[in-house]
C-alpha cells in the first residue's frame, strides 16, 4: 500500500466525466491544490472491469431552448463559456449546426419551449410544415407539424473533446490527476481519506463525487434516482449522403402518433466514417444493480427499440433507407426532481450528478456549481440532492 496522505490536497474530485471534468478547471483556475481520479474511457468494452461513463461518443445536442427554464439557464451559462475552454484549451469541441425542436401542433412543449424562449431572450424561429420542407428539403414533415428553429451556438458538442478540453485546461493550472479507481472513502473531523483500488491512500479537506451512473453503489445511503439504459442507433452515411444532409441541424422530434426521438447531425467518428445518430426516448429499462450496468455497457441491445429508432429515422429522413446501421448502448442517472442532484451531503462530501440525459451540454456550469457548495456557497434548492440518510464516518465505493 502506498501513502500519500503527507500531502494534503484542497479539493478532490472524483469522477472524470463531464462533470468531474469541469469542476477541475473551476477549481484549479481558483488556485486550489486538486486531486482528480478520473479512469480513462475503456479501449474494449466487452472485457473491461472497471467503471464506465456516458461520455463516449462524438456528438451530443447543444441548445438553449428547453421546456423547463433551470436546464435552459444551465445550458446558457455553459455555451457562454465553450469559446473560452476552447481558446484555453486549444481543443475544438463545439460546431454550430442550430437546433431543431420538431412537433405535432397540439404538443403543450411547443408553448412551454416558446415560454422559456421569450423570458430568457433565446432567438428561434417558429416555423410551419411549409416553411420547415422548403428550408429543409432533405426532411420529410407533415403537414400538422410545426418547429421552432434555433440558430447558432445551437448545434452539438463532441463530448470526448469537451472532457479533453476541460482536463487540458485543469492539467495547465497544476491538478494532479490519477487514473485510478477509488475504493474507499473514510471522513475525519477535519477531511477526507481515500483508499483507492490498488491501495493509495490520499487525504483531502473535501470531496466532490462525480461519480455518475456508479454513485448509488458508492454510498451507504443512496441517493433518489435511478438508471435508464438506452440504446442509440447509428446510420452510416454514403458520401451523397453526407453532401445531401450538410445542412441538417441537431433535432428534438415529437411527432403524433410514434415516439419521440433525438437526432444528430452528419458526424464523422473515429472509424472515418460519418454517421448520423437517433435516440428514441420512449425506453422503460432500469438497471437495477452495477452488475445490470455493466452488462448493458458491454453487450447491452433490443431488437425492437433499434426498429423503432429506424423507422422513426427514414420516415423522418426517407433517403436514409436502406443505409447501414448499428447500435451502441448508453445510460442515463435519472433524479426524482428532474434536475442534477448537486449539494453537500456531509461536512466534507459532496454531489454533483443526474444529468437526466440532458447533462452534456450544461456540463460545465453543472461541474462550477459542484465546486460552489464544496466552498459553502448557498445555490437554487431545485439542485438539492434527495436522500434516504447519509452514515457520516465510513462510506465504501464498490467501484
């Protein structure tokens, strides 16, 4: 066992998502002495034993326009900084590409995203099925359909890049980071040991977990939520394809009468080829237990929900019938409040969790405000985290 506990750091994150990401850079441009554990992204992910993360992929939506105003002011808080992390950083991770919210005329979220639009001063179009197929020739929109149209910074973020960026940023200002899985966590009247799982032992003054989708099976006392496996497909794109669709914003679809969906759009990933993504959001699968995690990581698939995200992708888009397709699967932390759990729960332990698939782009004012309650600041209840009780001494993390 090795012991490092003669060096006392300031803060530790851990955690190295987008959130742990972001509450490192916060932290080092404070000056503070910070540890961060943050296992790297497996390069296989049918054998891997450790933990895993939602990051892994090139693409996720970033928009502004939101039905629920605190994830619309996270968003904009966090795309007002992306120009800076990317100067900082010198990574690109941003693309501007706008934002298409798709609906049927009678869905209430068209007025409730229009609502939040208006008192936040967020700039969209409102647009009918004829303007919409005339802008976009490429989409196939019914005639009892409608959209709202939000130009750039709209558009997607690689996530990859964003968690690069971030680290760059945080590693330029002297954070130490471990590549470590952290095992044990023991509090002390005046901080924090850790023991990780090869046998370190750190000892910080506060601890922020970041910890995801693995966070339930880290505390004594969990916290309210709960995780949802998804599966996203994805459509490989000919070289037409790609030139055809050049012009396809990120879109939220909610159509009549099939599931709603997400789509992304032309990405070229790092197998060189370009894709363009769905999700569906009408998925019921709960993990229940870490084992349940990590089995729909590594070989996690539904026959019928990856019908479903296809038939919604060429009734939507016709010319990509017939293109080839496969499946990666995900997973959500889902809160009961709907928003991230983030807030201290113990003198020296915090949270900052639950994306609620909606995390990617709000990351890194989600990361800032994990390090403001470390730091005592007062923030929004609606981020409170809702637990069953937290047993303050010894907290094990079976990671």
């Amino acid at each position: 066992m090795v012991n490092h506990s003669d060096h006392n750091f300031d803060y530790t994150v851990v955690g190295g998502g987008l959130f742990g990401a972001a509450a490192a850079r916060h932290l080092s441009y404070q000056g503070h002495n910070v540890l961060v554990f943050a296992p790297e992204e497996p390069q296989e992910r049918v054998s891997h034993e450790g933990v895993f993360a939602s990051h892994y992929d090139e693409a996720r939506i970033t928009r502004m326009l939101d039905a629920d105003e605190i994830w619309s002011d996270l968003a904009q808080t966090s795309i007002k900084r992306y120009q800076q992390i990317e100067f900082d950083s010198g990574i690109k991770f941003h693309h501007n590409a706008q934002y298409l919210f798709l609906a049927h005329n009678e869905d209430d979220s068209l007025n409730l995203n229009i609502n939040v639009a208006k008192a936040h001063n967020i700039d969209f179009d409102l647009l009918d099925s004829f303007s919409l197929n005339t802008r976009m020739p490429f989409l196939q929109i019914g005639i009892d359909e409608k959209g709202l149209l939000e130009p750039s910074p709209a558009g997607y973020v690689n996530p990859r890049a964003l968690l690069r960026a971030q680290l760059k940023c945080a590693l330029d200002k002297g954070i130490q980071l471990e590549n470590q899985i952290v095992n044990e966590l023991v509090e002390t009247s005046n901080g924090v040991e850790i023991i990780t799982s090869e046998g370190h032992r750190y000892f910080t003054s506060k601890v922020l977990l970041t910890t995801g989708v693995h966070t339930n099976y880290l505390l004594d006392s969990p916290l309210d939520l709960y995780i949802q496996g998804r599966m996203v497909v994805f459509v490989k794109l000919s070289d037409s394809l790609v030139k055809s669709l050049s012009e396809m914003p990120s879109i939220s679809h909610h159509p009549a009468n099939r599931v709603n969906t997400y789509l992304l759009p032309p990405v070229k990933y790092p197998d060189g080829s370009t894709y363009v993504k769905i999700g569906v959001h009408n998925s019921e699968r709960i993990l229940k237990s870490d084992d349940e995690i990590r089995e729909w990581f590594r070989n996690g698939t539904d026959k019928h929900e990856k019908e479903i995200a296809y038939q919604s992708i060429v009734e939507l888009i016709p010319t990509l019938e017939g293109q080839p397709i496969h499946t990666e699967t995900c997973a959500y932390t889902m809160t009961a409040t709907g928003h991230p759990y983030v807030g201290m729960l113990s003198s020296h332990i915090g949270v900052a969790v639950g994306g609620n698939g909606m995390g990617a782009k709000s990351s890194d004012e989600i990361g800032r405000l994990g390090t403001a309650v470390l730091q005592g600041e007062i923030i929004d209840k609606c981020f409170t985290p809702i637990q069953e009780k937290f047993v303050s001494g010894r907290s094990k993390f079976h990671l």
